[in-house]
C-alpha cells in the first residue's frame, strides 16, 4: 500500500463521523441496554457495555466510545479508557460467560489513559487483566475494530476468536506519532512512519493478524451509515451463529492457537 493511502487509512479512521459503539450497539443488535461500573472504584464513560439481543440470541456488547464533538469527547476522554474501563469489561466478560451469552467487542481508541491516576490505580495490571481473562472464556469473542485500535488499549478489548476490520481503520501497536518519535526523535515524520508499520486493514489480513476486512464501500461509494449497520449485523450475525456450535473447550483453544501463532 502507497504512503498516501495509509495516511488516507489513518485519516479515515480518525474522523469523529465514524460510528461509534453506542451507534453500532443499538444499530446492529436489538434492545442494547447499557450496563454500568466496575464494582470497585466507579464507572469510565470511555468504555460502555451492556446486554443485548440479536435475532433473538442474547448477546454481551462491549467497546471503546469517542464522542462526536469536543464536550461529549472531554466527557469520553476520547476514548482513552482508565482501569475502571477494562474492569468494568472484565465484569461483563465474566457476567457473559456466566449466562452462555457471546461477546461482541468494538475498539476505537488511540490507547488507554496514562496518567498519574490512572496509573495508581493499576491501569497496566488492569490491562493484562484483560488479557488473561479473554484468553480463557469459554463463550464465543468477536472483536471488530471501527475506528483507531492503539497499542494495548486497544488489544485489551481485541483478544477474540475472530479480529475484523472495518475498509477504514488502523491497528498498531502505537501511533504513527509515537514510532517516529521513537525511531527519529521526530513525531512530525508520522506520515513516513505510517507506511512501514503495516497497520491498514489489507496489510493486516495478509499478515494474518486479522481475518476479515468489512468493506464500507459498494462500487466505490462510500455506503451510508444505515447500510453499514445492516451490513455488519448480517456478518456479525452468520459469525456468531457458526460460533456458538463450538463446545467451550473448543472455543479455547481455538482463541488461545490464534494468538500462539504470533
């Protein structure tokens, strides 16, 4: 892929006119009823997730939330999550597990909040939570990146049996800022950066790190968000049904050989 069209990539994905979680949540899938709280500290609006049906399954929804203009994005802190985030996901996870229900997970976020706060209250340890806790659930994990997917904030949320990408988004293990700042001590070179870091959707699925890009386009036009919401909830669909006949053990170990291979 041309330099152009990965900063095209990393543009797009940045847009706040991208459907958001909540969008896709009461869009895709029937009554979304959102869930609040970690049950330790409090509740992070960067992160929303609830219970929610879809052709009569009940399904788990979880995800990152940007907002649309600058006060509701103060409010979502951009969709950084804080530990109180990923906690409350883990709670969810778990609640899902419990009543046989599959998770669907949607990532758009830059990374997850890293301040002194943050970082008192075990943001690194609540990742790796995360990370463990996906490893080993034994319901389906479906996980879809709709915007930005950065660094462990991103993969905290990314761990399922199945990772797809909407045609315009980016997942990296950092931003195109934060490699050229390390590798040239100078973040303005961030369009060079991004393409060599392989982070758009065709590059990731020949790498095998994802396994299925959801075009947002037809003919080369850009389809509107309805048609996009109705595209997903048939995918996510015919996913989720082919999932659900596997037995828990099989669930496992297919998730757990899908990420060995890294």
């Amino acid at each position: 892929m041309s330099k152009e069209n990965a900063n095209k990539i990393v543009n797009n994905a940045r847009k706040t006119e991208r459907l958001t979680t909540k969008e896709l949540a009461e869009g895709v899938f029937d009554h979304f009823f959102e869930l609040h709280g970690d049950r330790k500290f409090g509740d992070d609006p960067a992160i929303i997730g609830g219970i929610a049906s879809l052709d009569g399954m009940p399904v788990t929804v979880i995800g990152t939330q940007k907002g649309r203009e600058i006060k509701e994005n103060i409010f979502r802190n951009f969709g950084s999550p804080t530990p109180e985030g990923y906690r409350k996901s883990i709670r969810l996870m778990k609640q899902a597990e419990h009543f046989k229900r599959p998770v669907v997970t949607f990532i758009n976020t830059s990374g997850a909040y890293c301040d002194i706060d943050s970082e008192d209250r075990g943001i690194g340890e609540a990742i790796a939570e995360s990370l463990l806790v996906m490893s080993q659930l034994e319901v389906p994990i479906l996980s879809i990146i709709i915007g930005e997917g950065g660094s462990g904030g991103a993969l905290a949320l990314a761990m399922g049996n199945k990772v797809w990408m909407l045609e315009n988004t980016m997942y990296s293990v950092l931003s195109p800022e934060g490699f050229a700042s390390i590798l040239w001590k100078d973040a303005s070179r961030a369009k060079g950066a991004a393409e060599i870091m392989k982070l758009t959707p065709s590059n990731l699925l020949e790498l095998g790190v994802v396994d299925q890009v959801i075009s947002e386009t037809r003919r080369r036009v850009k389809l509107k968000d309805e048609e996009l919401i109705v595209r997903m909830r048939q995918l996510i669909t015919t996913a989720l049904q082919e999932m659900m006949t596997w037995t828990p053990s099989e669930i496992v170990a297919q998730r757990q050989k899908r990420f060995r291979e890294f």
